[in-house]
C-alpha cells in the first residue's frame, strides 16, 4: 500500500509577506514621519525593496544563520530590514534602544553581528555602541536623510540603507531553508536579572503568527487597519509584523512617537481600527482627547498587555473612546503571547488576561514544580509550554524548561472557572515599569557600592501610570552628608534612564530577615503603598 501524501511547504516567514504582496498588493503600509506627511508603500512594493535588501546583504557576506541587528523605530524601513534578513535565511537581532551603549554592546558581541541597520536619530547611540562592539563593521542608516548622520561615525563603515539599494542588483531566494531555522533573536532580562537571549525559529513563529489570528485572539481581518504601538524591538511587536499581512490588513506604524496627540492624529487620519501597547501608552491618547474634546470613531478595538491594566483605566477608555479593551498577558520566552481575553467576553476586566488559545498551555505548581491537584481558583506558580515557548536560551547548554518541558514563567498566577488567567504577583523581586522589567540587584549593588551607603534596596511601587516604579531604600552611614542627588546619579549611565528610581527614602535601621537578608517583605508591607 502507497499511502498519499502532501505538498512539502516549510513554515517559514516570507509567507506571511510573500502573501500579502500576490493577493492584497496596494494595501499600505503607512509610517508616521514628523513634520512631513506619512510614508505609504504597498505590500508588492515593500516585498520588492526587502528582496533588494537581502542581495544588498549578501554582497555584505550576510550568510544563512548569521545575525543582523537592529537599531529602530516602527516604521516601513524596519519592517522591509526584518523581512530582508529573515527572508533569506540569517537571524534579526533587535536592539532595545532604551538600554545602554554597554548593554546592548555586550549583547551584539553574544551575537556576533557584523551589521547594524540603525534609525537615523539613533546614530549617536550607535556611535557608543561601536565603540564597544569592535566585530561591528556595518552600519545602515534607515528614517532619514543621510546629511543628519554622516561624519558621526569614523568606524565601523556607515552608509544610507537607501544609498546601498540604488547600486544593488541581482537576486536572492527566500525561504529554502530548514522551517526550525533560527528567525529572530531579542534579549530580556530573565528571573535571574542577567539578559539572556530568546531565540525564535520560523516554525515557531509561523505558528505564532496563526494562533493571533483566531477569532478569540485577536481575530485580524482585511478590513481591518492595525496601529502595532507596542515596538518592534520588544518581542517581535507582539507577532503584529508578521500578522498584520498575513490578513492582508492595513499596517500603520507610528515611528518614535507614542504621544497621545500624535497618536490621536494617526488614528484619525488613517482610520485605524485596531491598536496595539502597553496600557501606559493609552493613558496620554485619553487624556488628550479628554482636553481636546476628539474623537476616534474609527477605533474599535485596543489590545493591551505587558503589565495589568487597572480596572478604573479600562473603564475610562472604553467609556471615553467608545472601544472595547482586550487584554492579554505574554513574555518574550513565549513569542510573546500567552492568553488572550475573547473580545466579546461580558466577563472582561482589567485583571483578566484571558483563556490560552490552541497552541500554548498552562500549568500552575507549587514552589516545587509539583502541578497543583486544583487547577482552578489556587494560586500558584506559573509555567507553560508549546509550540512558539522557549526551550533554550540563547547560549546556553541546559534547557530551560523542566523535565516534562514546562517553562517556569517566574509569576504568581490563578485561573478560575472559566480558564482565565489572572497574574497574582511575582515569584522574584523583578519590577514591571511601563510593560518593560526592571533589575533591583543591579540598581542595588551600584547604589550599595557608594562609601556613604550601608545597605540599599529596591522595591517595586504601584504607579497609576507606569504599573509599578522603583523606590529606593538606603541606611546611610552619614544621612547629613549626603543627598538624595548624588545616590540617584551615581546609577546615570550605568542602567538604563527608566530603571532610575523616582524617590528615596532613608530608613535608620534597615529590617532584616532571620537569614540576616534584607527584609523585603516588610519593606514593601511598610513603604511600597506610597
């Protein structure tokens, strides 16, 4: 008996573009550009110039598996620089441009890449990052004019991306490769506080990329037009680059600017229904609106995730804008998405970040890893594992998941009744500022050094705004001697200028646990309420 069989088609991402560019080729994508009218390409023509970009790459000696970082915003240039590489088979290293020169140089040292493709404005903030990353030997400015940057940079080699394209020719295949071929690489301080690199594969974010779009996901259709606010260089945009095409949907990307007028102005002027963030960034749409008295009518839907969104900020956006929020909650280690809440749910509400769709599950255990015997209305410590969640981190020999293949996500976590997930706390003493995490053992061992200081801690604390901000906490040896201004600017240039805590607060006797540790129970029982 010859059993029958089906086409080979590896799962790889130029589909997702390869797609859109054949059956939905004058969809736009639009970038916003400040002080000039917004940008627009359509698919066939973006899928043309990522193409180019490849040959440009490869005559830059770009191979299968290598890397090529990335400096930039959301815009056009970085969606066609994402597509270039990954079409052709190497691996995009996205740079979070809110971390240091020294961060992200040890990052790309990791990686090996010898190419950076940089915004325009970020050039000086590449210019540090050469300094310290002596494999880098190209830098393609992408978002400008090329008399903005040229001069900046002696070493390593800078030229205009579009420059390059003018001279380039020829052809590269996308696509003949292995579907488990690395795609992409994004770095994310893990439980430990150390960056450790997440590695996605085509497969994984193929698969990724068909669980978004189920109807209890995020349901994207053609008609619809997608504004990813949350950025490009934070877990892949949420999968949204990858998406957004492969719906044939309108892509409005924002650039740098996350303002709530700006905003407002995008909405409205490209009738998006769809938008994309953190639930910050929603909190200056609103407020703007509010004082202009605006509109979107356009807007139906915003999807937010990366730190809980507080009930009275839902009520007051659905009300004002007339949408429906959806929330979710995900991690870099999952591509990123976990769990969605439906968008119909009459149950939604700010602490529930919904069910996990087919593709991804959930167990909760005890301190152990010993799966709780109720999985329901018991909290717990939170692990998953699937299709699109990590195995490995980059560099690393030993897996990162138990033997059973669950990956420990370092939350607390419930599910009820219904299967929604409702994150609880933290299993570690990380800090969610604003959907991004913040290190206290970092800003702790800087501050902690200083000759003035006797011991130092940071706790997490609420924030109407951001989810949580950095307090620190010191027993000074001199408490007359010294100013709040000098222990906060000995961390400036050494963590990142969001990690940097808003207040300090001088505690004569600093609480101690019976193990002789710093009693960070009682300290943010005692202080961490305001």
């Amino acid at each position: 008996m010859t059993h029958g069989a089906m086409q080979p088609f590896a799962l790889t991402l130029n589909r997702f573009l390869d797609h859109a560019a054949k059956w939905h080729p004058d969809t736009e994508v639009v970038t916003a550009r400040e002080g000039q009218a917004s940008a627009r390409v359509g698919y066939a023509d973006m899928k043309a110039r990522a193409q180019k970009i490849s040959v440009a790459l490869a005559a830059m000696d770009v191979a299968h598996g290598q890397h090529v970082a990335t400096l930039a915003w959301n815009t056009q240039a970085h969606v066609e620089a994402w597509y270039a590489v990954m079409g052709m088979g190497a691996v995009c290293h996205t740079l979070n441009p809110r971390l240091t020169a020294s961060q992200l140089a040890a990052m790309l040292a990791q990686s090996e890449a010898r190419i950076l493709v940089v915004s325009v404005d970020l050039v000086p903030l590449a210019e540090q990052i050469a300094d310290q990353a002596p494999l880098l030997n190209h830098v393609l400015v992408i978002d400008g004019p090329a008399d903005v940057w040229r001069g900046q940079l002696a070493h390593p080699e800078v030229q205009a991306l579009e420059d390059v394209l003018t001279h380039t020719e020829g052809q590269v295949a996308w696509g003949r490769f292995d579907e488990h071929s690395p795609s992409g690489l994004c770095f994310t301080s893990g439980t430990t506080g150390a960056p450790k690199g997440v590695t996605y594969t085509h497969r994984s974010s193929y698969l990724h990329t068909l669980r978004l779009l189920q109807a209890d996901v995020l349901a994207i259709t053609s008609a619809d037009v997608v504004m990813p606010v949350v950025p490009m260089f934070h877990a892949s945009a949420w999968g949204l680059p990858f998406a957004v095409p492969a719906a044939g949907a309108k892509l409005v990307l924002p650039g740098r600017h996350a303002d709530g007028e700006s905003l407002a102005r995008l909405i409205a002027a490209e009738g998006v229904t769809m938008a994309v963030g953190v639930p910050t960034l929603w909190v200056g749409l609103v407020e703007y609106l509010e004082a202009t008295g605006g509109n979107l009518p356009s807007l139906k839907r915003i999807v937010v995730g990366g730190s809980p969104m507080p009930q009275a900020l839902m009520d007051r956006l659905e009300k004002r804008l007339g949408v429906t929020i959806q929330t979710s909650w995900g991690m870099t280690e999952l591509s990123p998405s976990g769990t969605f809440a439906a968008p119909d749910d009459p149950d939604r509400r700010g602490s529930v970040s919904g069910r996990p769709a087919i593709g991804v599950d959930l167990l909760l255990t005890d301190a152990d890893g010993v799966p709780l015997a109720d999985q329901r209305n018991a909290e717990g410590h939170l692990r998953t594992r699937g299709a699109a969640v990590i195995e490995r981190y980059f560099g690393f020999d030993r897996p990162a998941t138990d033997a059973d293949g669950w990956f420990d996500t370092g939350d607390l976590a419930r599910i009820d009744e219904q299967g929604n997930l409702m994150i609880t706390g933290r299993a570690k003493d990380l800090i969610k500022s604003g959907g991004e995490w913040i290190n206290p053992a970092e800003i702790e061992a800087i501050v902690g050094a200083l000759p003035q200081v006797s011991l130092a801690a940071v706790v997490g604390r609420p924030d109407p705004k951001w989810g949580e901000r950095p307090l620190l906490l010191v027993e000074l040896c001199d408490p007359e001697t010294t100013t709040d201004e000098e222990l906060l600017a000995a961390l400036k240039g050494r963590v990142a200028s969001w990690w940097i805590p808003d207040d300090v607060v001088r505690i004569e006797q600093m609480p101690l646990a019976s193990t002789g540790k710093i009693d960070k129970i009682r300290l943010r029982q005692e202080y961490a309420g305001g």
